[in-house]
C-alpha cells in the first residue's frame, strides 16, 4: 500500500527508494530478496537465515551526508544530492533519513559552504558529519578540510567504549544500530581470552578495539592511513596492550602474521567496501587453514554472493546469515555472515 513519502524529492535525488510504502513493506522486500538472491545462488538453507534485524529508527538515523556545492549559471550555488550518473543536482534544505541535527543544519552549511568556495571551484563534494554528543562537523572544500585534530575527533559510544572517528575515515552511519550488530557478533562466535581476532578492513578499528577486552590478542589490518592513525588513537585511548595495528592490504598482511603462540580458535571478520573482497584476498583468506571462523559483514549482496560462492568452493559452509537494516528508506542492506571450514 502507497503511502506519502517524507521528503519532497523522493524519486529525484538518488538516495532512498522505500518513502512511499511502511516500514514493515521495506523490511519484507529487502528480507525476500537477499534470501532469494542466496538461496538460488548458493543452494542454502532458509533455516540459517535469522530474520531481519530492524532500525530502530526509520528516519533521522544517518550520521554522515555526502553532499554536492555547485556553482549555478547565475552565480549562486545548489546544495544537495547527484544522483549516479546524472550531472544536475537536486537542492535540498532538509534530508529525512539524515540525524536531525545534520539536516536542520543543512541550510547554514550551504551559506558557509559557498561563502569560502574559490572562484575557480564550479563544483565541491562536501561530508558532513556529527556523533553522540551531536557536534556537526564538515569538510571538502581545500586541502585537508577534512582532516580533523585529535581534540575534534568525533565519537560514539558502545556500551561503554567510546570509538573516535573522523571526517575522512570510515565509519558505519547508523550509530544506533552498533550495540546490536555487536550482540549479534557475540552470539555467532566464541571470543575469550584464548581467542586471536583479526579485524580485517579494520578501519578505525570499530570491531577489534571493542572486543580487545575480551580476546587474547587482537591484530587490526587497514590500508588507509588516515584510518590506521584513528585505530591507533583509539587503542592509545583505551590503553590496550593486546592490539596490533598493521598498515597494508588485509590479504598481504594477514599472511605474515606471526603471533608466537598456539591459540585455542582464531576468528576474524571482514567489513570491505561495496565491492567486497574479490577474488585475490577472498581466496587467500579461504585458504587460510589456521581459521576457526570468518565473519563477513557486507553492505552489498551482490558482491557478498560472489565471495560467498568462492568461500564455499574452497571448502567453508555457511552458518549464519543476519540481515541488518542499517539503511531504512534506502535499498541497502547489511549483511552479517557466518562462515566456518569443513
């Protein structure tokens, strides 16, 4: 059943995809076709699919906006979205999905975006960003602007462990859901003090720094070096001595890795980008026997049936597979995945 979308443009920005029907319809589609997509490409069984974790909150959840300034022919410049492809921006004032403080600052930010906009610049791609103590940050016009000093780093806290990050790192954009997301990490794998984890595509070291407390040694893996400064300030921050940073691909570095001790189970999970693993680190990472247990968090089910469909050729089997929903109103879905060798 149709209902009226939230936001004025709807259909012409690019972003959401589900306005115009209840949140419980969205939940339904999304669910359907990641079983579906699974089910037939990898022969599953629909026993292993936990049913679809909600947001708690279908709108004003996101965090972060990408946004695009363009000067206009007439002098002025548009503030909003460009949708793929497309060269014309959408003009916004307002973004529903976006936290409430970010979107009612959008009309200050177009003022003092385009009052430091160089004359040259016809167009700029700004980040905009706040975090639990509701701070709004941004950055994207000049070099640097999206550097932030440590004191203005933004955080979030999880159940008592607070993680920094910054303009120009990763970081997941549906803060509320990061306490359930850990929840459900605990309720699929054994971490204890005989537990080596290894956090693969680390980023600012989300996964590793919040269960150092709980495994025996944690090795983090992150090629961006804006993102390994911030897992370095995030575990100098909660003075662990059980965390290993190392700057590098998660497939070169994870092979040299040499801990210089038996551990009970080594368990590791993988959060890549949109175009997942691919064929080189997945099939490295198949192959590597010392695994107890691999935990692949996807953002997008596409490439997540590609890799899955590798894993299970080198010998693993899919365990567990948790539909997230960390992006209401948009066709996204994460997906948590549990996978262990024969």
């Amino acid at each position: 059943m149709s209902i009226q979308p939230e936001c004025p443009v709807f259909g012409l920005c690019g972003g959401c995809a589900y306005q115009d029907i209840s949140y419980s319809e969205e939940l339904a589609v999304k669910e359907k076709y990641l079983t579906g997509l699974l089910i037939r490409g990898l022969n599953l069984e629909e026993n292993i699919f936990h049913p679809i974790l909600p947001s708690s909150e279908p709108y004003h959840y996101r965090s972060r906006l990408d946004l695009t300034l363009k000067r206009t022919k007439t002098g002025g410049c548009l503030l909003g979205f460009q949708p793929q492809g497309v060269h014309q921006v959408v003009g916004v004032h307002a973004c529903p999905i976006a936290r409430w403080e970010i979107s009612d600052f959008l009309p200050e930010l177009k003022i003092r975006a385009e009052a430091v906009l160089p004359d040259k610049y016809r167009t700029a791609n700004l980040v905009v960003r706040t975090g639990d103590d509701k701070r709004v940050l941004w950055g994207g016009i000049g070099k640097k602007s999206l550097v932030l000093k440590e004191k203005d780093y933004l955080w979030t806290d999880i159940r008592g462990k607070r993680i920094y990050y910054s303009l120009d790192t990763f970081f997941q954009a549906n803060l509320t859901f990061l306490p359930r997301l850990m929840d459900q990490i605990e309720s699929l794998v054994c971490l204890d003090s005989e537990t080596l984890f290894f956090d693969l595509y680390a980023g600012v070291g989300l996964f590793g720094i919040y269960f150092a407390d709980r495994v025996g040694h944690v090795v983090l893996v992150e090629e961006s070096p804006n993102s390994v400064a911030l897992s370095r300030f995030n575990a100098a921050h909660h003075r662990l001595k059980n965390v290993e940073i190392r700057f590098g691909k998660a497939e070169s570095e994870i092979l040299r890795i040499h801990t210089g001790r038996a551990w009970k189970r080594q368990v590791a999970i993988v959060d890549p980008p949109r175009k997942g693993l691919g064929q080189e680190a997945a099939t490295l990472l198949a192959r590597l026997k010392t695994l107890n247990a691999l935990l692949y968090l996807s953002c997008y089910p596409e490439s997540l049936l590609r890799d899955l469909r590798l894993f299970i050729g080198e010998g693993w089997k899919v365990i567990r597979v948790v539909p997230l929903d960390f992006f209401p109103r948009t066709q996204h879905l994460e997906t948590l995945v549990l996978l262990q060798p024969y």
